[in-house]
C-alpha cells in the first residue's frame, strides 16, 4: 500500500510538471519568494551574533520553504483546472507554512524581518531559536500540504448537497 501511494505520488508530480507552465509559475514563485528571503537576510550578522551553524539552519530552511512553496502553486492550480474547486486544508496548511516562514525571513540578530515590521519582532526574539523553530514547522506543514495535494490530485472532493 506505501509502495504504491508513493508511486500514485511520484506519478503526480510528474503529470503537473510535465507541463511548461507549470515549471514557469514554480520558478516565477521561487524567485520571488527567494528574493524576499535574500533581501531581509544579512548573513554577516548572524555570523557575527549567533554564527555559522545557525547561519546555514536558516539558509536551509529558507530554501526548502522556497522550494516547497514554489512546488505547492503549481500543484493547486493545476487541480484547480482540472476540477475547479480549491481544497482549504492543503491552502491553510500551505499558507500557514508560507506565512511561518516569511514571517521570520531575515536576520534574527538584528531584528530585520517581516514580523518586525509587523509588530511581532519581540516575539520572535524570545523564541530560544530567534525564528528558526517556526520555519521548521514551515517546513513541515508545506511538505504535508504538496504530499496531501499530489495523493489526491486526481480525486474531486466536492460535497453535493441534497
């Protein structure tokens, strides 16, 4: 049964990005999700404060929540076409993800990140690992949000009402 949910997995990943524009609207998000990390993130001073080790965490993190995301649209809007319907678990597990990983984009030494600007700055900074343990749960919850989607990418689960 785990053999063939990763093989439906596999098989759906590929149906979505055997497609042109899909590979474009994953690298069109990347880039612009990845720019946003690059611009809120100074890498000398998470050295400088904290250091390399968790300079590279949070280089990881934010790539894989790029990577992640960057999968997540095009996968949704390519069920979307097919069915024209939207599934809100995977969309508020994947936003939640998006917005975890955003929210602490950047350099936690100096507080230069989105949550600053967004008032949760000393939240953030009381956090035993400056942000980076809700980038994990990012991580976690974007990986859960493509899984679910790729399981069911062909299955419409729109209810009927009688």
């Amino acid at each position: 049964m785990k053999m063939k949910m990763s093989k439906e997995i596999k098989n759906n990943f590929i149906e979505v990005f055997s497609k042109w524009h899909n590979i474009l609207i994953f690298i069109i998000i990347f880039i612009s999700i990845g720019s946003i990390f690059i611009y809120f993130t100074n890498l000398d001073l998470i050295v400088g404060n904290i250091g390399y080790n968790y300079m590279w965490a949070q280089i990881i993190m934010q790539i894989l929540i790029t990577i992640l995301f960057g999968l997540f649209v095009p996968i949704s809007i390519h069920k979307f076409r097919m069915f024209n319907s939207v599934s809100t678990k995977e969309n508020l597990s994947s936003g939640s993800g998006t917005f975890l990983g955003l929210l602490v984009a950047g350099c936690p030494a100096c507080s230069i990140t989105l949550a600053s600007y967004l008032g949760f700055g000393s939240i953030i900074s009381f956090l035993p690992w400056y942000g980076l343990e809700l980038k994990i749960i990012a991580v976690f919850l974007l990986i859960y949000a493509n899984i679910s989607l790729l399981k069911k990418l062909n299955v419409c689960e729109i209810k009927k009402k009688y």
